[in-house]
C-alpha cells in the first residue's frame, strides 16, 4: 500500500525584510501545500499488492517539527531563496513565550539524508568529476563558510574543500574579493547548497559567487560571472522571483557548455518562477525520498510542494515537444531530486553571524544544487554547444520515472499530478546514474 502525506501542520515565516521574526502564519495555499510525512491527515492512495515494495523502517522527524521558510517575500524584480529548514515548534512556541531556545545541535539529525544516502538513491557513488567545478549562485554574505563546510564533510568523512587547497573559491558578484554583508536566511541557503554539491559529488570543486543583493539583476551578474570562471560545468540558482521574460534575463543564464540548474520553488502549482522558467536552464522540481525493499532501495513520490507551471512569456523547449506537456510555452519542470523537508538533508548552517548548527533542509533549492552536481560528474556538457536542458528529455532511459504523488489540484492533470512519463511536479524525473545528464 503507497502513503502519500496529504495535510500537515506547517508554519509560514512572517518576516520584515530579510529578519525572521519566527511567528506562525496559519493560512494560506504555501501552507496548505508543504504537506508533511508527520502531517495530521494522510491519504492512501494506490491498492495492497503482494509485489510492491515494502517500506523500511526509518527515523522520521516528530509530529512537533514542520517546515520553516528562511528567507522572505520579495517585490518584483527580486528573488527569494526556496530554503526549507525543519524546525521544532515546541520550541519555537516555548521561545515566544519566554521559555527555552531550542538548543544548538553538535550532531546531525538522524533523519536527515547523508551523502552516502544521496549517492546510493541516485547511483553516482564512486563518480568522478574529473576536476570540475559546480558554482553556486546566492545573494549576501556568509562570513563562515568556508569554516561551516569543513565541519560537514569532516562530519562524513569527505575530503576537505578550502580555499588553501583550491576546491572552494568565493567571489563577489563581479568576481572581487570584497564579499557583500551577511544575511541570515541566505546564509542558511549557501550552507545547503555548497552542502547538497559536497553530498552528491565529494570531489567537485565548488565556486560561491555572492550577489550584492537578491535582485533579479544582481543575481544574473553574478550568473554571468560564474560562467566566465575557469573549470566551471554546471551552475545552481536555488532561487527565483516570478515569471519573467528572457528578453529581460535571459543573456545572463544562457549559456551552452554549461548546465544552469534553478529550482522551480516551494509552492505547488502556482504558476513558474524566474529563472527556473527561462528556455536556457534547466528547471528543476522536488521529489519525497524514502527507503524500501525494491532493487534500487529507495522510491520517490512527487513532493506536494514541488513547483510547476507554465511560462506565459517564454519559448517551449524543443527537446519537450513530444512529451504532452499540455503548456503552449515553457513548461516546468525539467527533472527532479530530493527536496521534502521531511526527507530532506542534513545540513550545518548557521543559526547567527558567528554561530552555526545541524539542521534538516528541504525545499527545490536542496534538489537544484543535487542536479547541478549530477551534471558535473557526467562531463556530458563540456565541449557541446547544446543547452543542457535538452539532454533529459532525449535520455529518458536513464531517469527513475516518479509516477505517484500531487501537488494539489491544477487546469490540466499533468501539471500537478505525477504520473507515468512527464509531469509538473517531477519532470522525466529523477536520475539514475548520470548518463541522462
């Protein structure tokens, strides 16, 4: 018998700029959407069949923990970082009411996803990317970086990514070294993000250029200078405003020989996200990632916050022609990976400008970085003066086809529904090995 979370009990961020102030918003479709493994209704859905495969027990977060945006609404021409960070509303109640913080935590969560988790969903463990680099475009300032990202892979025995040995490297948005203020919610989103690329590929070399602010044009400069830097294969924006024109923003992210990964965002079917829609990148949704009995040891539903939509100003991509996806003009998504919170990736990030702790993060801004990772490792992308985009669609062979799980209710099923083939949700789906990419 298939389980599908359908209800939970999720909390809003309501925030005055970029500051969380940690209260609870009780409405609203974003709410309604980010549906929990631990949520207070479930549908079952599917029929009890003697050869499905069986789950296998596992730690999952407490009925007290629901999923926390960490950064906030924007204005037009701006972007939002889709980080979700699992936090216990106990203590988040407790704290408002002038009891105890929840406290630091020294380990990992339990429940969190490792990378030996993440290499054995997807079969890339033992991969080598051949001396590749992922870039990881976010806006602000995260003073402790490099020192955070060395505790996570210490933690899980991968080897050390500095900027002394040359695997790491931070720039500035025009490619300086004056790195722009620290913000908290972004902060958190550069931790999963250099995170999820050290889980899916350890021998990446990972780039963070830091965008002056989280404009939509701020962020595109710092797109465009990561892809003049040497070594460079793929490139995740894990972020996104609304729907905009390429003929706006495009240039920034069109680049052949280079996969530019963006993450369709957090909210369901609610129409596409900039950059995830442009016809340049490739968009990227989320799936919920549990263990079970089957060869692979690991099946995916779509996850009910997973974006999708269809662009009403950008061109259909070609390679998507034949697979129904019932848009007139650009669909998403294009693929997916892991991004329930509540199966999500443990994270070390920081909790203050000097302080830092482990956490559990979800969101399309953990799937995006994963697929942007996944790219590197395939060298596929290099010497082509193809868009990246295109590649899942003609290598569908080598993709897990997500075909449970919804997002809601939507005009046409496929938009929100995950099924056999492509769908909104998922795209072709998620990879098996690299050779898609």
């Amino acid at each position: 018998m298939t389980i599908v979370a359908i209800g939970a009990t999720l909390c809003h961020d309501v925030m005055t700029g970029f500051v969380n102030t940690d209260l609870v918003d009780p409405q609203g479709d974003f709410v309604k959407k980010l549906l929990s493994v631990s949520g207070t209704l479930l549908l079952l859905v599917g029929a009890l069949s003697s050869v499905a495969p069986a789950a296998v027990a596992q730690p999952a977060p407490s009925a007290n923990w629901h999923a926390k945006r960490v950064c906030a609404d924007v204005p037009s021409g701006y972007a939002s970082c889709f980080a979700l960070k699992l936090v216990d509303d106990s203590a988040t109640a407790n704290a408002a009411q002038g009891g105890h913080v929840q406290p630091a935590s020294t380990t990992p969560p339990s429940t969190g996803k490792t990378p030996t988790d993440i290499q054995g969903a997807y079969n890339i463990a033992g991969l080598n990317p051949g001396g590749r680099t992922v870039a990881i475009v976010d806006a602000y300032g995260y003073p402790n970086l490099e020192r955070d990202l060395g505790v996570y892979r210490s933690q899980f025995g991968l080897p050390a990514c500095t900027v002394s040995n040359q695997c790491l490297t931070i720039m500035n948005q025009t490619g300086g070294s004056k790195l722009p203020q620290f913000n908290s919610g972004w902060a958190d989103e550069t931790a999963l993000d250099v995170d999820a690329v050290s889980a899916a590929c350890p021998g990446c070399k990972i780039l963070v250029v830091q965008a002056s602010t989280a404009s939509m044009a701020n962020l595109g400069t710092a797109v465009a200078t990561a892809a003049k830097q040497p070594g460079v294969a793929a490139i995740s924006n894990s972020y996104g405003g609304g729907d905009s024109a390429d003929s706006s923003y495009g240039a920034y992210y069109n680049h052949p020989g280079i996969a530019v990964t963006a993450s369709t965002g957090d909210n369901g079917y609610t129409g596409s996200s900039y950059p995830a829609s442009s016809s340049y990148v490739t968009a990227v949704g989320g799936t919920s990632l549990v263990k079970d009995t089957s060869a692979r040891g690991w099946s995916e539903s779509a996850w009910s916050g997973s974006g999708s939509g269809c662009s009403t100003v950008n061109a259909a991509l070609p390679a998507a022609a034949s697979f129904g996806t019932g848009c007139s003009k650009r669909a998403s998504a294009d693929v997916s990976a892991v991004a329930d919170p509540q199966t999500g990736l443990s994270v070390y990030a920081p909790t203050s400008s000097t302080a830092s702790s482990w956490s559990q993060y979800g969101g399309t801004s953990l799937s995006s970085p994963l697929i942007a990772a996944m790219y590197a490792l395939s060298g596929n992308t290099g010497n082509s003066s193809t868009l990246a985009n295109s590649l899942p669609y003609s290598n569908t062979g080598n993709f897990n086809d997500v075909a449970s799980g919804s997002t809601g209710s939507c005009p046409a099923t496929q938009w929100c529904l995950a099924g056999t083939g492509w769908d909104g949700p998922t795209g072709v789906g998620s990879p098996n090995g690299v050779a898609g990419l």
